[in-house]
C-alpha cells in the first residue's frame, strides 16, 4: 500500500500517518519526493482497508499494491490448472472444449434432440437451464428440478456430463444429484454466500463473469471458491455491461490472455450471451479460440424459432455442425501460432 | 412490440413474419414507409421474448414498447405508495427519512455507541451490517448472528426501528427476528431467488440497486417482490458503475425524479456507497433530498479511523450531526420549492 | 511514480528497474514488502510515461502519483478563482450564474423572443448555439455567423453578455468578435488543437467535459488552455455516458464538490444535456445548485415544440420563470447549510 | 419512427399527437394495443428530431427507427467497398493489410529503423504519429512537419505508403502532402468540422472510432465523410471505454463482423491501443483477423524501452516478425474457415 500525500501536508501530519500505519501492525518507509511526500507500508500480507489512513490529515490517496485474491494468482501458483468434468478435461495445451445446448430446457424432447445435434456435431458437454434468471417475473423462469432430470437423461443418453445454473444454496443439492459441472451465473458472481457453498463441493464450478465485474473482481470471487477447498474452477466471460447496445453485451476478449498470464484457472469465453446476435456467434467463437479460450460455451436450439428464451442468439443444428467443422480446421493451426 | 425489417425484405418475408407473430397468439399491422416496412404487434398484455421474431428472414431489430414491469409502474397504479417502517413512514409529501449507521456492527458497545449518536442528531431508523458482502473472501465478513442481536438492542435501547442486509435465503429467518427493514444489497439486486422469498414476507424491503443496473432492470426487481405479494419495498440508488474511478461509483441522482415519474415506491439514496469519501457525502446528501429523494442512507461510525469496513466513507458523530442540522435548515424550503 | 515488481522478480531484476529510473535522471527507493518489492521513483516534477519502466523484466505494473495536471489543481494554487463574463463573475461565495437560452438559433426573432423571456426571469447570461455538432450530417447544423449576429443582437437589446459554442479553430475569429463566453463542446474536449487556439486568447472559456472522460482528463483539458495563459476557464459537468439509457446521460453530480476540492476553477452544470428531459430539468438544477455549482446553463425556448434542436430538453418561458422563482428561495438557504 | 402513447392517454391527445406529425410533412398510423396505444410516423425518408413531438401531453417516449446515416449503410449499397492508399487495396476477399510503425515519429533514424524493420517483416502500410494527441499538455506533443517529412522520407525509402493522424483543419494541406492515408483519431471522430474537410479531399481517410461513440455514432462519423463525397474511408475499431482497467481500453471485437454486416466500408482494428499492453497484442491481433477485420494497426518500435510515446503497448522488431510469421500460417485457414 502506498500513500500519498497532498502538497502541502506538514511533518506532523506524515508522523501521524506513520504512527497509524505502525498502530496497524505494519512498517512505514517515507519516499520523499519534489511535489509531495509518499508512504510505502510494509509487512502486509493482504489487502488492508484504507479507510483508517484515508482520514487523517494531509493524506491524498492511498494506493493498493496488494490483489484481493491470491490462491487464484499464478504469482504463487505459476502452472497451470487442468479441471475436469467427467472424463473431460479443460486446461493448457489441450484441445478446446465446446459446451453446447439450449438456453432453457423445455422439454424431455427438445433436449434430447438437442443432445444428439450437439453430439453428434462434435460437442463434449450439454448444456441447458432449468433454474433462468430473468430480468422480469413475468417470463418463464425454467422447468426446476423435472428439468435437472430431463437433462441428466439427455446428457446419458448421449454419454456426455453436463453443466446447468444454481441460483441459490437450497437448490445445490438437486443440482448436485444431476449435474456434472454446476454453474453460477453471471447475475451470481458476487452472491458471495452462494460461491462459499460451492467452494465446499467436491465438483467442478463454472463461474460466469459479473455483467459489471472488473477482472479483479472475477478472480477475487473465484478466490471465494477456492479459498473453501474447492480449487476446480473454470471462469467464464460472457461480455461485459458497456455503452453499446449494438450487440448485448460487449464481449471482453483481451480478458483471456491476460487472465492466462494472471490466473492458473481454464477460461472459457460465451459467445451466446455476449453478442446476443446469431449471426455474430461463430465468427466470435472462432476469435476466443485464437484468443486462447480452454473452450466454448454455445447455445443451440433445435428449433430457435420456437425457443422459450434467447432464440435470437441460439445456434441451429446444423448453424452448430458448420462452426464445428470450421473449428476443426482452425485447430491445427492454433498449435502453430 | 415493433418489428422493423430490412430495406430490401420482400413481401412473402413481410408475411411469414405476420404469421410467427399471429401464431404467438398476437394481431400485426404492418406500417409500410419510404424507407422500410415495420409491423406493430398487438394484443400482448407485457414482455414477449424477441428471439422467435428476430430469427426470420428480413426482420432487421425488434423494438420493445412494453416494460418487463407492470405492478411497480405509475401507469397502472397511479396513487404514490407509503411504506412503513415500525413508526416511520416513508412517502410523498412527508419529511424524507433518515437512516444512519455504521457500514458493519463491529461489537456491542460500537453500535450503541453510534445508535446514540445518530438518535440524538435526528436519525429515525438504525443501519448496521451483520452480513457483509466483500469484494474478496480474506476481508471481515461481519459477526453474523452475533451482529443482528447487537444492532436489536442498540435499537431497542434508543427506540429506533433498524435495517440490516441479508445476503441469503437461509438467514432470513435470524435477519426477520431482528429486523424491522430487510435489506437487499446490490449484488443481490437480481438474485431472483432471494427477492421471490422477500417477496412472501410481510416486512418491507430495502431494494438496493444493482451497480450495473438500468432504471428498466431496477424496477423489474422490485416487480419480482411484488408479484409475491409484498408490495412494501423501498428503491434505493446507491451509484452505478461507470469509467469514472475519482469516486467510489458514480451517484445517478436524476433517476430519483425519474422514479417518482414511473413508479409509486418511494426511493432513498446511499451518498455514503455512491462516492465513498466522507468530504463528499454531506453535500450529495443534500443534493439528493433536492432531487426528491423519500429518504437518505448515511454511514455513520464513532470512530472511522478504526472502522473495520468503509471507514473512509463515514461521518463522524459531530459530522453526522452537522449535516442533520443542515438538513432541517433545507426541509422548509423544500416544501415551498 | 511507483514501481510494482512481480513477487518472483529477482534482485537482478530490482537493480534493473533502478538503473532504468536512473537513466531517466530520477532516483528510485526499494520499497521490500512481504509478498513483493516495489519501487518508489523520486524527483520527477509531473507525469513521466511508463513505457520504458513497464517493459523490462519482472515489472508487475506502474503506478503514477503524480497528475497530468498543475496550474488548474488547488494544490498548486490554494485560492478558488473567479471568472468574469463582462459584469457577470462566476466564484466561490458568489450568487450561482445562470446562463440561459435555445439550444440552437433559428432566427432573429427567435433569439430576441428567448433573449427577453430569459432576461426577464433573471438568467445573467444569454446562450444559443449557430455551429451545431450534430450526430449525423442531414440534422440542422446550425445558421453559422448569421446566427452569431442574431445572438449578439439579442444579447445588447436586453444587455446580457452571451456564450456559444465555437467547433473549429477556423471560426474563433468570428465567434470572438459576437461572443463574450466561449464554449468547447464536449466533442471537442480532447481537441487539443483548439483547446491550445482558445488558451491563447483573451476571452473566458466555458469548457464542457467530454463524454467519456474522467474527471482528471477533464481538468488535463482545462489544463491546456492555462498553459497556453488564459486562466479564465469555467468548467462544465454535462452528464457522462453510461450503460443507463433512461436519461440521455448519466449527470454526475458528485464531480462538482470534488473539482471544488481539487481544483481554483469555478465549475457550472447544464441538467438539460445531462437528463434530455424536460420533466428533470429544474429538479436537477436545483440539487446542481446544492451541490456547489457556480452556475446552471439551461437550455429554454420560446415554443419548444417547433424547435429545430433538442426540444425535449428545453423548458418554456414560462417553466423557466418558475425554476427561477424556485433558485431565488432556494438561495437564502444554501448560505446557511 | 414510433410514438409510444401512457396507458392513460385520451383519444384527444392521441389525436393531438397525430396532428403534430402531420404537420411536420409525415402521415400517422394509430396501433391500438391492450396496455396502450402507439403511434406509427410514416413518411420520413430519414431521422427526425423527436423534440416536437415528445413535448406532447400523453406521449411516453419516441422510438427511432431509421437511422442517423444511409451512405455507409449496407441497406443502401450492397456491394462492399475496396479503399485503396496507393498499391495497397482494402476490402473484402484480399488479404488483410497490416499497418506497423511508432507511435511518434521521434527522429528520422528512428523512423527509418522501423520502416526497414516492418517493411522486412512484411507490413503494407508505414505509420508514424507527428502530431500527438496527449492527455496533458505537459508530454512530448509530436515533432510536428518535421516528423511528417521524415516518414515521407521512410516511406520512399522502403516503398510503402504512410498513414499519419491529422488534429486540425490547419494541417490538412501539410498532411496532405505527406501522406497517403489520412488518419482522424478516437478523440476528434466527432470533430465534425474535420471530418466534413476530410470529406472534401481526395485521399482514403482512416477513422479511429471514438473512445465512447456507439456503432451507430461510429457509422454515422463516417457518413460526415461520405456525404461530402469522400467515399475512400476505412473504419478502425482501437477500444472503447468500459469500467475494466485492466486493459487500457476494451477491445469490441464483435463489432466487426456486425460492421461488415451493417456497412460496405472496411475496418481493421487497432489492438496497440485497446490492450495498452504488449504481451496481448499478438494474440488480439490474430483474433481480430479471424473477427474479419480487412486489417490491423499495430505499433512497432525499434526500442520501446525509451520510446517517447506508448513503449509499454509496442512491439519490438523482433516481436512484430514473429506475429507476422504467425499471421502468414493462420492466413491459408482464415479462407476455409
């Protein structure tokens, strides 16, 4: 932490600030300068709230060094982690993982239809929600535990795991019965107590970037997760709450390489909910795979024309085969460069 | 619902889109221009999802004319509600309400302490955090139960009605037994979860908003409360996330007449959260009871330079009192202005 | 400027560090902490680009104390400055200036109507816009030096000095010779070309934030005309864009205490570009006003319904008069609290 | 446009509403709904200011449908656009054109050295900054005519056109004798007075997309260009704004693939500028080719280490060669994929 004083701040004011920092268990280093005085504090381990420094007398501002997150950091975790999800496994040098499925479930068919479309095109993991957060009451809000079960005979059926949303503790355990990889949602991300829960599991989480998360905050909520037990987390950005209503969401592609250089966790990148638009979907699932994705999180529905929720952004069967296809061509290429 | 298609979108396109539209069990009328043709959909009674629309051939954007609300909005429910909290009421044409306190009961004898003080400089209801939702989980987290039965005593010794967070659905059952104001926080501002269990209480609710949330998204989540049958809810902004970092977030004060505008619930405003120095918050506390705010959420700590959360936020005991003055100087010409 | 290193970085790689900031003719002060070292560099008198430090190895990020700005920042310049615009003086302690009039010009006659209207509710400064920074190039863009001359007209028949807007160096001869405030956009805030023209007159200069800039940006660009010797800027809050769509911008009122920490400019508020909605204006002005504002500038016109620009925003003669009548109670008040 | 009537409007204020946009020249179309009625405004052959009908008694909100440009519009010219700066051809189908070199032209050795050193690697297009748009007015501005003389003179040498940012209308004639492809930066794309100047000149424009300007305000930037009858422009997404500091902008790849869905102009992106940050520039870079970009913008420096401008985001000789030779094998797949 470093402090920094006005201008004008007096000799009395930077000893008390110096006595304070010493009252906090910490040392303090003056770093005089032309235009005004810092102080360095030495000897924290963590974050330290600065409201206590922030208050005295002649102090400007006060500058955090320290990261609110650090068993998620590569600095004291320099390799990289593999997660797995059955016998799917998402980390550094491995092939991509494409998650695929509808929005919602609606359906015993539809999902098993959409099961096979996404198997059969190349997909390792269905996807698909029974518990929706929706912006409104008045819409669907998703078929709850007789989905979870469609989906588990779906994802059988097809042999493949599967990942599906909780949204608050008491659903943990029915998620927990059917589901492979359990997700928390975007609107989720700093429901801190539900991310404590999750951290006790022994199962793989995909935690979805908050809509106005900066990347300190993703990675701190991930150290939530991780700081209970549970170091199998796969992050997951989904775009980001900007100006721009062109798409809906701002996809923050730059966010995967660097969270590779910062973090050890897989990152894997929705192209879906970022832009909202169909069209836009498989030329932006192709950019994160150059950008270094660990996989693909797709929806498609068999017939998105009739989709309870999010058609406009739902691949087709055959939308989904053709970018599988691209996919598997661009693969061999991304080993080269 | 409008639907706008393209320049050049045929007129078998403009039909197949009239039939999607008459087998969502709505009319079309389609409004022919000089540049392109637009169809008005009739009939729907809120919401409809865009995504079966938006798929078809020629469709260029889809325009929503109807609110993902409908039970928080003026239009239908034009009479602006009162919420009451124990004695205090919260409500057009009456004083604006103010509740004080610090960010996190530390102990017993702290929020004493600071329920004194804020009584005695006028403030009619308690705030203190038993709950604490941090950015990372190494931070203090709140003393929990421990905290709830504090801020009750701290109330009941000065007869003050209190508010306190909950941050989920397990511990609404302590928070109830201690509070008379149940609290949201802002990343729980859409888990819809939480907010259909608050919405079966009968106690009102505290609705902070979302940092990224749009006035639309605000009011859909109050409607989540109400359409369970509680309609005592109280909006509160507390500043949204922008590019700008000189302030702690940026304090959206015009949506406050806006509020007032489209909705009969009351609003307060946090000036504490919103720009998280204490230098700033008496001025924009002033600012916003101007702007017509129902109330104001003020951090107030006896001694914030020991403040285990947000003490740089908070006014002292004297400043708090200072600006309570203040405030009863400005009421009078409130009303004539 | 300090100096973050990566926890690994090895003590080969700290000398570096410091051989570098050596090499840039300042001094550099380890600074060992538990989890990293960081490095204080002493002796820079403002802003030094980060470039050069950044890249070598084992860097972990730069952070900079010191501002891109001086001459405007009250630390350099304790006194608060006032601005004069013919006999109307904007400063601390004075009456709040209000500036008043169409958005854009549309005739002689109009602009006498708005002149007289204005004038008779009380506002001290006559605005209205002849060069119009319009999104696209088929809006109205202004009547151009004809409209310069109909200002000037309005301005002696009912004896207010007038302020308008000025968009490229090209027209600061013309706008000099008609206007006694010039106005930068908030288009043009970052148009450091004409920002440099401007700070070479002898005319004060009403600068409106940008868009998207920051407050430090903000008083950097205000900087650049005191560099150039014109000291007399007024600075502008307009509203700020943000992802909120229900006002046209996001006014961020909390700014104006913070500029009258930071900085000696005297700093005004425009509520009409800010919220774009008639309904909010005078509420918005008046919460400026108790927020420190040294001035309002409103956009008023005699029959908003046929205006060419921004009629929604603009208030009647008559709404303005009433705001007016409100400013004056209000008035009384703000001195005491 | 569609005007959206309250709940609770009466048949005389609809009919009011219906009588003001006849006046305007258009014809109205009433769409009764259950909730309420809206009104559809047939005739307009373009985007109407909505300030006259707003003001109305009964209207709720205005909604736009036709947009604030039609020249770039795909809508309206199909066929894509090619933009040539001398040999080099933008455009769809054609290889993507990679535009490297400093940020600032700092000396005619330095210039020339990354002339030689890109041209070798394999870039089209030599760029070089002589005139800096800078923050503050404290940091190296640009070696001015000078500079535009010593890129002109790395250019010849190694037989590639250049692209250098114009500020002012003042410097158009010298850039103009300098440079083969005129740059607008993010801070003057609504500097309209320039941009209608650019349109007059017969040169290809680059257009860098303003730090906070929507698609829509982007597109209708370039139609400033285009409707002065300069139809050469070429697009250049470089970040924009957001909340996330972790990267110097946010890059908005998914804008690319909407802009070759929405316009006939090309864009490349800029992903010095929007990641700030070298490491992610590679990476980004190839990204954005698979997005679709018809080219890039990179920064190269022969030493960032004591660049005088942005060393932190340059890529050295070195780096550059690498990405190219990366470029050249994602290339062959970029076709089949």
């Amino acid at each position: 932490m470093l402090i920094v004083m006005h201008h004008h701040a007096t000799a009395e004011e930077i000893k008390a600030v110096q006595a304070a920092v010493t009252a906090l268990g910490f040392r303090s280093e003056p770093i005089p300068g032309k235009e005004r005085t810092a102080i360095g504090v030495l000897g924290n381990q963590g974050y330290v709230d600065d409201g206590t420094i922030l208050e005295l007398p002649g102090v400007l501002e006060v500058i955090h060094v320290s990261k609110p997150y650090k068993l998620v950091s590569r600095d004291f975790h320099p390799a990289a982690s593999e997660v797995r999800v059955g016998e799917v496994v998402l980390g550094n040098g491995l092939a991509p993982v494409v998650m695929a499925g509808p929005c919602s479930i609606e359906s015993e068919e539809q999902i098993v239809t959409a099961a096979r479309l996404v198997k059969s095109a190349g997909a390792q993991i269905l996807r698909g929600g029974a518990f929706k957060p929706r912006t409104g009451p008045h819409s669907f809000q998703g078929l709850g535990i007789e989905g979870l079960k469609y989906l588990r005979a779906a994802g059988n059926e097809v042999d493949m795991p599967v990942v599906t949303e909780v949204m608050r503790i008491g659903q943990l355990d029915a998620v927990c019965q059917y589901a492979d990889l359990v997700q928390i949602g975007a609107r989720n991300m700093q429901n801190f107590e539900l991310l404590k829960e999750v951290g006790k599991l022994d199962r793989p989480i995909l935690l979805k970037r908050g809509m106005s998360a900066t990347l300190e905050e993703f990675l701190a909520a991930a150290e939530y997760i991780l700081a209970e037990g549970n170091s199998q987390v796969v992050l997951c950005e989904r775009g980001i709450r900007t100006f721009e209503t062109a798409t809906r969401n701002t996809l923050d592609l730059s966010i995967v390489p660097l969270v590779r250089e910062l973090s050890h966790l897989p990152i894997v990148v929705d192209p879906s909910h970022a832009t909202g638009k169909r069209s836009l979907v498989p030329v932006m699932a192709k950019s994160a795979l150059v950008a270094g994705a660990h996989g693909l999180m797709i929806e498609v529905h068999p017939t998105p024309e009739t989709a309870l929720c999010d058609g406009a952004q739902s691949l087709t069967g055959e939308g989904f085969a053709d970018l599988m296809d691209q996919i598997r061509r661009l693969l061999p290429v991304l080993e080269t460069c």
